[in-house]
C-alpha cells in the first residue's frame, strides 16, 4: 500500500512538473469550452434583420417591438416594395425580412387570422430556418398573449415550442458534448501517453523488474488523472453554468458519480492503446483519432443521430461518450433522476467494465 | 569468493520469436559475490539472456534458477532480490536525485527511515550533495549512469543485472563507474554484466561469450586468453566472433 502511495505521488510529480502536461489538462477544456460556446455555436445573435411594416396598427407595432428586443435580431424598419427585397439581400448583411401587411390588427381582431411575410436568405439554408423559427415562436408567443381572454384562437402560424430549451440557446447542445470530448481526450491522451513514455525511456523495464505488481502500476498511474479529470469536469461545469448560462437542474452528485464512469472508461481506453503502441507520438495520434472523431460523429452533439443511416446509429450505439451525451443532458437539462436514466448508465457501466477488463488482461507483465 | 554458492544457473535455457532462435540452449552457473560478464556481439543473444533472468522474458524452454528461485513459479521472489538497470538510462528525468531514489527504494519497500539514511549516504557518496534537488534530466550523462547504478542496488540485492550500462561515456567515467561495480562486489552483491567493451571484460572475474545464440566459451579472461593464445580479450572476442553466422545489426 505505501508502495503504492509512493507510486501515486511520483505520478502527481510527473504531471506538475510537465508544462505541456498542465496546458493539456487545463488549457484544453477551456479552449473548447469558449471554442464550443462563442464560436462554434449554432444561435445566431445581432442579425440584422429589415421589418417592412405596412400596417403600422397597434398590433403590429407590439409584435415588431417584441421582435426588437429579442437578442437575435437588431431591426431595422424600413419601407420596401417586393421588387426592393432582392437588392436588400444582395448587399449582404440582411439575412431576413418581414413584411407587415395592410390591416393587420384588423384581421388579426376580426378574422382572426393575420398573415405575416417572412422571407429569409436561404443560401445559407441552415441561418435561414434557425431565424425563420425565432420569427414564429416569438409571433406565437405574442399572439397567445394578444389574445389573452379571447375564446378565439387566431392561427397565424404553427405552434412551435422549444421544451427545455425555449431560447434555443447553444450551450445546451454543446456543453454535454465537450464535457464528453474533453474528459475523453484528456483522460484517454493522459494515460497512454503517460505510460508510453515510460516504455520510451526504459522505466517500464525498470519497474517490471521491481516486485511492484503490474495491476498497482496501472492503477496508480490512472489516479492522478481520474482526480484531475473531475477537477476538470467542474472547471467545465462552472464554466458553462456561470459563463455560457448552461441551466444545471438535476442533481450535482449523479453527475459526478456518471462522469466518473466516463472518466474510468476513459482511462481503460489509454491503456489499451498504449499496449499497442510504442511512441508518445503514436500514443497521441491514436487517441486523438479515436477519441475525437467518433465522439463529434456519433454522441449526437454535432449531428443529430436521428438523421443518420440506420447502419450508423448502430454504430453511434458503440460509443460511450454518446451515451454519456444522453446522461448529461437529462441530468444538467431535464433535471431528472438516476430512476430515468438507469439504462443509459448501465450501458455505459456496462462499457466500461469490459474495457477495464480487457486493459488489465492486455497489460503485458512481460515485455516479450 | 566461495565457488560453492551458485546464485544463478541456467540449463539449456531457450528463447524463441517465431522461427529465430535468440538464445539456443545456453548453460552455465554465476558464483555468489563474482563479476560475470557476459559478452558478445550485437544480436548474440546476450540482453534476450539476461532479460529471461530478470524475468522480463518468458524462456521457450530450458531451466533456470535466479537466488535459488526458480524462474517459472517464482518470479515475484526473484524480484525481490535482484537489482537490474537497462541499456536505456532510466531513472525519471524530470523528478530530482533525492525523488529518484526515494521512488525506487520505496517501490522495493524500504522503510522511511532505511530510505532517508540511504539517500543521505548514497548522494555523499556520489558527491552530489549539493544537487540532491536537481533535476535528473539535467545532470550529465556519467552521473546519470552512476546514479542508476546506485538506485539500482538501493535495496542491497544479491544480484545486480547490468545490461550495457557503460554505453556512450567517457573512459574516465567507464572506469568510475566500475569503481562503484566492484565496491558493489565487495559488499557481496553478485554482479552479472552485459558489455561489449573489451577492456571491461578484463575487470570481470569470469566471462561467458555469446555466439548466434550460444555459450561459446566461458572462463577467467586470463584462461581465456591462454587457451585462445591471445594477448588481450579484443583477440579472443574476434577468433569467435568471426566463426558468427548470424549478422549484427
């Protein structure tokens, strides 16, 4: 045991001592983070959007005020005919235009049913649909509330509601998917680094030799980066709580206790690779590509699984980190309890028993 | 030296990879307290030897017994008692002297106390007191290799495996370092060394010389050089080398 502990505090030196080290552990979820959060991100702000209004009523008025305010849009109201529109998206930086038409309120009150132009620059199809629909949740927001006390229903559009995420905001979508990307990276980078390195400058052999069993060098090695991932993990957390305004409705404790699942399937990965490679620089390479490509394809943060082959969303299946996707999302979003998602959790356990498995048994004892 | 006491012996002992035989039945016995050498030229088979001793290789066939354990069903207990130190200069570079050596001797169990009176003595004695705290990494390659050495027998092993651990230095610091091999030997720790210096095999009490494989001779370097009428080891190490069928790499 105090071998043991000795072997732990060796590994902490390692790893304090390592600028490259740190920067990766530190740096690198930070980087994605604000990468992820501002950059990356699918909402679209301060669009400039140009609102024809023809009406010029009370109603009108309300709703293009509501659209104003809204932090997508910056409005800019401005009398065009059709034949104007064109030109107006030719210069460029107007991305949509809504045009109010004679008597709006009138036939809003009247025949309750009002229609509202909205055309939008589709070249750029996916900017298009995302302003189009801040366009008819906040006009259905405003007629439900100009109508309030009205037995009449007006339908202007369909109702579309955003559960969980009404704003649409980004970081719902990005935040669990970097948390798995950079406890995956930085765990599964970590160990096989850390351990081919050592293999790389002979200490491996050293501490073969030694009696120190091989399961403790494993396990030894594999702490200081399970408890510097979950540093990790609440440097993500705070950050996207506190700067990307992730709502964190479930409980704290489940999410750690699921992050450390992650975390150890993490860490099972990078000792099997590093069985098989031989170079730090090989190490990196298979952990980058192993770690990074199947988890923006297929843990669904990137692109939805539901659109994809049925071939591929049996392969998305095989992924821990989609999994692990799922479990974020109903915890920090929904706010739900384990008794919700136990299967997602079991599969994920389930995964990481087996690699665990597998790592020890593959660790050699003997280097030839 | 007490012939008598046999610390290591191997019996056509055998390793393998595939269809290449990289040690071909090799036989022989190391003494209690005596400096092997164990010679021959690159891809002889020597490290692959000691490796199988070490326990760092399983052996295709053959028995050996490494401080009269056997190096099949006890491994752990060889452990326990020897000391090894690799071709790659490894101690952790990026850890001090005082860590290095308090890391090693801690990983064989010494007890704080043992491990704190041995660091002390072990860093005067190596003249590096005042460089207790530096880095390893930035200590010149002579030093590194005496340090190893001395972490290597930190735990008073009975035997010490030295796998060409004089490659790269200067003559000056060959010769410290040997210094330190026979003060080891003094102590009573068995010393089985692998080198392909010539001039170190003449420090050594008796040498084996490995050939594609096998024990070609084994002797005293006097013995030897009488019954291959040579006047250094350089020559009886080239009369058996050439009869090698095997290319070095």
């Amino acid at each position: 045991m105090k071998q043991f502990f000795i072997f732990v505090r060796k590994e902490f030196l390692h790893v304090f001592r390592d600028n490259k080290t740190l920067l990766m552990l530190f740096g690198l979820p930070i980087a994605q983070i604000v990468l992820f959060g501002f950059a990356l991100t699918n909402e679209i702000k301060d669009s400039k959007i140009v609102i024809c209004d023809y009406a010029q009523d009370n109603a009108s008025r309300q709703l293009i005020d509501k659209i104003a305010v809204s932090r997508n849009f910056i409005v800019k109201e401005q009398m065009i005919d059709q034949q104007q529109i064109k030109s107006v998206f030719q210069q460029g930086d107007v991305k949509l235009v809504v045009v109010f038409p004679n008597n709006f309120e009138q036939d809003l009150l009247h025949s309750n049913q009002a229609q509202l132009q909205v055309i939008a620059d589709a070249s750029d199809p996916n900017t298009a649909s995302t302003l189009t629909s801040y366009i008819s949740s906040i006009t259905s927001d405003f007629q439900q509330n100009f109508n309030a006390g009205n037995q009449m229903q007006p339908i202007i559009s369909p109702e579309i509601r955003m559960l969980y995420n009404p704003e649409l905001k980004g970081a719902t979508n990005f935040v669990p998917g970097v948390m798995a990307l950079v406890l995956l990276l930085v765990c599964v980078l970590m160990t096989s680094v850390s351990i081919v390195r050592e293999k790389e400058k002979g200490t491996m052999e050293i501490l073969l030799v030694s009696p120190m069993n091989p399961l403790t060098v494993i396990i030894a090695k594999a702490i200081p980066y399970f408890f510097l991932s979950l540093i990790n993990l609440t440097v993500i957390l705070l950050m996207s709580v506190f700067l990307l305004d992730m709502p964190m409705n479930g409980s704290l404790l489940l999410l750690y206790l699921v992050s450390s699942i992650l975390i150890l399937c993490a860490l099972s990965l990078g000792l099997l690779i590093s069985n098989v490679t031989e170079s730090q620089q090989a190490a990196m390479l298979i952990s980058l590509m192993a770690m990074l490509l199947p988890t923006v394809l297929f843990s669904g943060f990137m692109f939805p699984l539901e659109n994809m082959p049925v071939a591929l969303q049996v392969v998305a299946n095989a992924v821990p980190s989609k999994w692990y996707y799922i479990i974020v999302k109903s915890i920090m979003i929904k706010g739900v309890g384990f008794l919700s998602i136990w299967k997602e959790t079991l599969v994920l356990s389930g995964m990481t028993l087996f690699l665990l498995l597998v790592s020890f048994k593959k660790f050699k004892i003997r280097l030839q | 030296m007490d012939a008598k006491n046999i610390v290591i012996s191997a019996q056509d002992l055998t390793k393998q990879f595939g269809d290449f035989t990289a040690v071909d039945q090799i036989t022989f016995e190391v003494y209690g307290g005596e400096i092997f050498g164990f010679l021959g030229a690159n891809g002889a088979g020597k490290t692959t030897a000691m490796r199988m001793l070490c326990g760092l290789s399983k052996p295709s066939g053959g028995k050996a017994s490494v401080a009269g354990f056997d190096i099949y069903r006890e491994p752990e207990q060889i452990k326990r008692n020897i000391g090894y130190m690799s071709q790659k200069f490894s101690l952790y570079e990026d850890l001090t002297i005082k860590e290095n050596i308090q890391f090693f001797g801690g990983i064989y169990g010494l007890s704080d106390r043992v491990l704190k009176e041995k660091s002390t003595d072990l860093i005067q004695q190596l003249g590096l007191a005042e460089h207790a705290h530096t880095l390893v990494g930035s200590l010149p390659l002579g030093w590194k290799q005496k340090l190893a050495f001395s972490v290597a027998i930190i735990h008073q092993p009975s035997i010490v495996f030295l796998d060409e651990p004089t490659g790269g230095v200067d003559p000056i610091t060959r010769r410290q370092f040997w210094d330190l091999i026979y003060e080891a030997a003094d102590q009573g720790i068995t010393i089985f060394v692998t080198t392909h210096y010539m001039d170190e095999a003449e420090y050594c009490n008796r040498i084996s010389m490995m050939v594609d494989g096998k024990i070609a001779a084994l002797d005293s370097p006097t013995a030897l050089k009488q019954e291959f009428a040579a006047e250094t080891m350089d020559d009886v190490f080239f009369q058996l080398a050439r009869q090698a069928k095997r290319k070095s790499d």
